[in-house]
C-alpha cells in the first residue's frame, strides 16, 4: 500500500498537516477584519488633474445603457457600459481595506506556527522516504 500522494510518504504526516494547515488557515482568515472606503462621492481616479468620484462614473454608465436600449447593436453604447461597470468594479476592489483584529502575540505565533507548520508536514508527505543505511 502506498502513501499520501502514491509516495511512500507517512499518511499520518498528511491528515495531521492538513488539519494544522486548514485550522491554522481558518484562525488566520477570521482574525481579517475587511472595510471598504467606497461611496459614490469618494475620489478614486485622477484625470487631467480633475478628481473623478464613483458618481461620475455612472453618468457614461447610465447614457450607455440608454443607448442600448434604443438601439441594442451600438457598440458605442455596450462600450460605454461595460468600461463604466469594469471602472466601478476595480474602484471597489481597490479601496478594500485589509487588517488583523487585536491578538497577543501567542495568538498570532500560535496561528503562524499551525498554519506554516501544516504547510510544511503536508508537503513533507508527498516527499518519498528513503531509507538510508549509515553502515
């Protein structure tokens, strides 16, 4: 019988890593607080030294959408709503704000050591084991 991966690696050494990795991971990811800094007033494009707010950008988004509803084969229309839309979009994802809750450093070593520790006992159970005879 093989082990993890069809290696002759210890099958223990991948459910006990793959535990510490998911529960490490988990601990990790719950202790992310995500805010956005997104409103329709908020500035987040500059052009020709004019600031262009959220707002601004549904203004070609709304005149594109009428555009295709009067004639939906303008290309002009579809392209006005589609880069308004892929605008707002990349506006959103980058005011997205990332930061780690308050923890004592225990917690945060203990989250790092299962998380960086299962990583490391996952992949050195994929690794075939050699014996080696130091005769």
């Amino acid at each position: 019988m093989r082990g993890a991966g069809g290696t002759e690696g210890g099958t223990g050494h991948f459910f006990l890593g793959l535990l510490m990795m998911a529960g490490g991971g988990y601990l990790f990811l719950q202790n992310i607080q995500v805010s956005l800094g997104f409103g329709l007033g908020y500035q987040y494009f500059s052009a020709w030294g004019m600031g262009i707010t959220s707002g601004y950008v549904l203004f070609p988004f709304l005149f594109g959408v009428g555009m295709i509803f009067y004639n939906a084969s303008n290309i002009l229309g579809w392209l006005l709503a589609v880069v308004s839309l892929a605008m707002l979009a990349f506006g959103v994802i980058a005011q997205t704000r990332f930061h780690l809750h308050n923890m004592s450093a225990f917690e945060l070593l203990t989250i790092l050591v299962l998380l960086v520790g299962g990583i490391g006992l996952f992949l050195s159970s994929l690794r075939s084991r050699r014996s080696s005879s130091n005769g």
